[in-house]
DNA sequence: CCTCGGATGTGTGACGTTACACATCCGTCG
DNA sequence: CGACGGATGTGTAACGTCACACATCCGAGG
C-alpha cells in the first residue's frame, strides 16, 4: 500500500504538504502542488480511509438499521433516505437486524456503528434501556412504531390516524365485517400493530360498530405469507368478513391472493386495504386502496433530523416524537363510495 | 471518549494488558483480568473499532453494491447473502449505486470500499478497465450480467439457458409471437438483456420460428412500470401477441398488469413469464411463471469465493464465470402443455 | 540596512489499538 | 544453590492521516 509518506519522498516535500494537496488546502504552490500530484499519480496512491476516519474525519455513510432488506416497505425507504441523502453528500447503507434482540444489538455494537457517520434505526424489540446501553455516540433518528424515550429524536408515522382513514374507508363503503390482519387483540406496548389496531378499533367506534375479535389475526411478520395464511385461516374457521385491513401492503398482497384462491371476488365480495403505499400497490390486481403515511416527508424528515445532529443544520432537536401525516389512497381493492363528504 | 489506556491506569496494568483481556488472548492471571473488567465496567469502556481496522483488523462487513435496493431482486439477494454471510460471522450491508457511472466509481471509492472486508458487486456500466483501475484491495465477486475479464471471480446466472427455457416452454404451450419485454433488437455488450434476448431467439429458432422485432420492446430499466408501459406501447401500435417473456419479474408483475388493464386474460389470451423468481412472482394474480436462476446456489457460491479469497476457505480461486443453473417454476401465468416430455 | 509580515513548507505528536520482543517473577530440577 | 523455563506482564513502535505550532524565505517599507 502506497502511503502519503511515499509520496512526500518521491515528491521531495514532506508528508504534510502531501496531506494539504490532497485535500485541496490553501497554502501550496502551484508548482509544488503539481509535482506532488504527479508523484500521486505515479505511485497511484489512494488516500487511507481508516486513517482519516481515526483522525477525526467522517466517512459519508448513513446506516439504516432494519429489521428486513427484502420488504417492500425497508427497501423503498432505503430507496427514498437514499435520494434524500445524496443531496446532502451522504450515501446511505441498509443493514438487515433479523428484527431479533441479538440482531438490534450486534448491529448497534460500538465495532458495527463506527463505520457510520448517523443512524436511521427501526428497533424491533430494543427498548429505550437497551439502546441507553448500547451508548450510540453518533447522530440517530429512531423510526417506525413505538415512542421511545430516550435522547434521540424518533420519526413516527401516523399508524393510529392512518389505519382509523382504512378503517373508517372501508365502513363507509358499506364493509361491516372487517378482517384485522396482522391486527392485535390486546392493545400490547404501543408497536406498530397494537397501534394500528387501535385505529381500527376507533374507527369502529365511532361508526357505533361492534368489534369481532374473531376477525383479528396475529401474525408472526406481515409478509406476503403471512396475509396468505390469515385468509385461509379466517376461511378454515369459516369466520366471516366482508373487508380485510391488512397492517401491511406485503400482507395485503398475500391477502390479495388468498382471496382469489379461495374464490371471493375484490372488491365485490371483500375490500381491501393496505398500508405503506409501497410501489407495488399500484400494480397488483385488482390495485390496492392503501394508507399513505408520508414516505417522502419522513425521508426528508429524517435527514433533517440527523443533520441537525451533525450541527450542519440547525439547532439540534430535541427528543420527542416527529409524527408525518397519513393519507388514504384509493384505488381498485374497494368500492365506490357514495358519500364523499370528508369525516377528518 | 474512554480509551484503553484509561482502563490501564484505572486498573494499575499497562495497556496492552487491557488489549488482551479485551479481546480474551491467555496469559493473564485470573485475578489481574478480573481486575480490568471491573475498570471496564467502571469506566464504561468500548473498544474503538476504527483504530482496530486500522491496525490491521477486520470489519466484519461484506459490502453489497447493486444498482437498486428496492428491486425485488436484489432486495431479496441481500437478504440471502445475509443469512449466508452470517453463518460465516459477517454480516452484509447493502448499498445502491443507481446504475450509474458516477453512482458505480462512488461506491468503489477506496474510501469507502474500506469500510468492508469484502466486495459483492453487480456492476452496471463499469467494464474491466473501470474495475481494474479501482484497484479493490479487497476479496471480491462480480455478480450478474457480463462476463468480465479481470482479477475477480465473477459469478453469472444462467441467462442464456434461462431464457431458452422460458421461451420453449411459452411456444411448447402454444405461443407463437411472444412480446420480449425489456429485451435487445441488436445483441449489444453481452449484458443481461442481451444475453436473455439471445435465450429468446434461439429458442424459436429451435422451434423454426421466425422473431418478428416489432415484438421485442426495449426498456429503461426492468421495473414494474417499465413492464407496464411496454405492454400499453403494444396494444397502442397493435401489435399482435400471444404471450410476454419478461425479462425480470418486477418488469412481469407490471406487464400482468397492463393486460388486466386492456382486457386480457392470462393466460387464456396471453401467456406470460417471468425472470428471477422473486419472492412475489408467487402471489401475483394469476401466480407468475418465472425462471428460477439458482438463487439460493448462488448466494453460498458467492460467499464461498469470498472466503477463498480471505484463506479462510481453500485455494484461491482463479478469474473466470461460475454459473448456476437455472429452471423453470411453472404456475399459473402460462397453460398446460400437453407434451409433457422434457426437451433439455 | 533592519524589521516586519505574508507566503510557503516542515516537525511533532496524537487519534486508539495491537504485534512483537523482551522483562520479571517464581517454582522446580539437577 | 544455580540454572532453567513457564506464566505473566510491559515497552516500543507502527498502522496512515492531519492539526497545530513553528521555521524559512523573500520582498516591501521605514
């Protein structure tokens, strides 16, 4: 490996002149600066990232900490920090946690965050001692579901407001019988789908409707599978539904199949909706009605929230929880509604 | 922040004494480690893992560099690559390059390519050249498209034989103008699309049947809305056909939609298949027939010459192609073919 | 002719860790 | 009783870079 010290020698300054060259210093005479850049050139020499980093420097990289790389939802959000990132001359690197406490951990140790210059975490079962303990002494946005306490500000999306649009969509589009896919019974710590089901519920309640638990499906991970195999369930219990609000749009997919396989038409004799808008929404048969919770915003929201952190931005934020709005987009998996007046 | 010689002083040893308790070398006493993990406890101390990279160590990290996060393909490789690499004690990070040039040099930029013990790429518009005078001091492995003379292992699916599949099997039920959505008029650089465009012709030139070019629609990028819209160009020039060999399945999952939309059955009217057997291809509404590149073969190959390359594992291997082999999964999206006997 | 100051370049460490060679201690064996 | 060797611990230097304080040179101004 060729090192800034074999330049200085083959340039016959000192390494420090090297080092004011390469990172276009002032101070340096045009014609030592190309006599130094020529024995660049020469020796092919690449400046040491790991030094530099060491010294002080920062490496570029944002590490997005998520519990899948291959959901529809995780990918497209790496996607969009992505985009957002770059214009800020950062590049974003996704890393898969397994959504499992070791997973979190390992993927938080001092070794694996250090090569990061922030951190978009999505926690899955760390807590807000856990991630005390794990002393993450970078810029950090918190993601996703639960409202953490703790000294990094967290970008949430509107789960409760999001799945009351579903909810409240599919009531007035004459649904009385809707599945809960992915939904819980008991209202747990505040994840995602306890939180999502409250919106169900809510909008239930408001609509005077009566909540059947049987309708209510717990699912292990809101993947295709996992819809697929709720519906067929519901069908083996002979339970009956007239609407399935899946907690994802990779559940609602799955469901999206079941339904067909089982011989129900959508959105005639089920209506469907998902949640996370994610691209493929648009191309599934028959397209699917899904809530929107902001991806954009909350890409842009992040970014801002990290660099606030590095001091680039603004006053650095506070903790406290950033919540983007939700919005319904409707497309073929429900039915025309009569009533278009708005209820929010 | 808390450095070992910190923990060293607290403790009344030397530093190095630190170091070897830290990373649990023998020759200590029992008592003397005792000692210095109650410093490290006390002080709160983590060991830097940038100064340990740069003292020679190792990351842990296997970079993944693909052109897209958010493409159900590589989205799906990470996931594989991770669950393979994990087994191993590395863990994959993944990172978009965009396809681009400017995206490809970023991503291979000795800065941050030391971030990684090693490289898996999918290189888009980078050719030989680029690659070598990137100069990867790494262990690393090409994936995809084109051969690519130089010093890495490359490993390819099957691409021509894939799509030779695909293509037979389309005219063995019947197909006789099969749309190639995506696919190459002029067989370029021996890129995918060339080389799935090449499975193409030779397949109908086996069967005797003559390619008409206006069914061969070019494609930005092999994206569901790529796959859509190149099946609306059809119906709008009128152009005539009876099946689609999509060259991907996110391209397929947009051309199953588009016939949806103009009224087509499938696969009573149009028969269509896919490439890549994504996770979805087997939801999608009618199941997607799609080619199977050896997916998972591939993921432990990859990670195998990795670790040659490393001496963890056996000799080094040499430059050169790997392929796995690909086959077909039949579903839904095509007929049944009467003549069930196997022609490869 | 001396001094002052801008322009240019250099030497010294320090970032935190660890490989390596060496020092020290103490019990054992001839 | 001296030598030997295992067990335990330490000092030095190096990984490659860069901040900082300082040195040197040269022309201008008094």
């Amino acid at each position: 490996m060729v090192r800034m010290s074999d330049v200085a020698r083959e340039a016959g300054v000192s390494p420090m002149t090297v080092s004011n060259v390469v990172n276009g210093r002032p101070g340096v005479k045009a014609e030592t600066r190309q006599r130094v850049l020529e024995a660049v050139e020469r020796l092919g020499y690449r400046p040491n990232a790991t030094a530099r980093l060491l010294r002080g420097g920062r490496s570029g990289a944002i590490g997005l900490l998520v519990p899948d790389v291959d959901t529809g939802y995780y990918a497209h959000l790496a996607a969009r920090l992505g985009a957002v990132a770059e214009a800020h001359g950062y590049h974003v690197v996704a890393e898969r946690t397994g959504g499992t406490r070791e997973g979190e951990l390992g993927a938080l140790s001092p070794a694996r965050v250090a090569a990061y210059d922030a951190i978009v975490m999505s926690p899955v079962v760390l807590d807000a001692g856990d991630l005390r303990a794990a002393r993450i002494e970078r810029p950090c946005v918190l993601l996703g579901e639960r409202p953490l306490p703790g000294p990094f500000p967290h970008v949430m999306m509107d789960n409760i407001g999001g799945s009351t649009l579903a909810t409240e969509h599919l009531i007035r589009a004459g649904a009385r019988r809707i599945a809960l896919v992915g939904g819980r019974r008991a209202v747990a710590f505040g994840d995602m789908a306890s939180l999502r089901s409250v919106g169900y519920r809510r909008a239930h309640g408001d609509a005077g409707i009566e909540v059947d638990d049987d309708l209510i499906v717990e699912v292990g991970s809101y993947s295709m599978r996992d819809g697929y195999d709720a519906v067929l369930a519901l069908h083996a219990e002979q339970v009956d539904f007239d609407a399935a609000f899946a907690l994802t749009d990779a559940a609602a997919m799955g469901v999206l199949r079941a339904l067909a396989d089982i011989g129900r038409d959508v959105p005639q004799d089920v209506q469907v909706v998902g949640f996370d808008n994610d691209a493929e929404a648009e191309f599934t048969i028959p397209r699917l009605t899904t809530v929107e919770p902001g991806n954009d915003a909350m890409a842009r929201e992040i970014v801002r929230l990290l660099l606030a952190q590095t001091g680039d931005g603004a006053r650095p934020p506070g903790p406290g929880d950033r919540v983007a709005e939700a919005r319904l987009v409707v497309r073929e998996s429900t039915r025309r509604i009569r009533d278009v007046r708005s209820r929010r």
